[in-house]
C-alpha cells in the first residue's frame, strides 16, 4: 500500500524534508488520541509517523481521498 508523502520539519524549522510512507503494515488507534501508521519508507527503512487524531480527522478529506482513488483505479 502507498502512501502520498509527508512533510516533516526539522528542528531548526528552515528546512523542510521530504518523506515517502510505503507498504503500510501497521495502523493504530489509541485511547490517547494518537494514531500511527508503520511501515517503511522509500528506501526500504522502517519508518512511523504519529498523528493526533482529532487534528489528523479535522484535516483529512476522506470523500475527496476515495474519488481520488477511484480515479486512478480506473486509470490502471
């Protein structure tokens, strides 16, 4: 499973990193309010990123993502 890529800060907050998060093997949910997703990134190292759930919910466009993938399943 793909992923698109994700935008991560570095500390000194000037540079701004590119990251791929591929074949997705692990999806959690907690009671915490975090959600993670596992899996590696685009040079095969594994690779995890943490969301806020709340935030992650409020920002994702869950219909816009299923057309999206309609899309290019029907492109294949």
């Amino acid at each position: 499973m793909k992923i698109a890529i994700l935008f991560i800060l570095t500390k000194n907050y000037n540079t701004m990193q590119n990251k791929r998060l591929n074949d997705i093997n692990t999806f959690m949910s907690t009671d915490t309010n975090e959600t993670i997703l596992q899996g590696t990134d685009e040079f095969g190292e594994d690779f995890s990123i943490t969301f806020d759930t709340i935030e992650l919910l409020d920002w994702l466009d869950i219909e816009h993502m299923k057309n999206k993938a309609k899309t290019y399943i029907t492109n294949l």
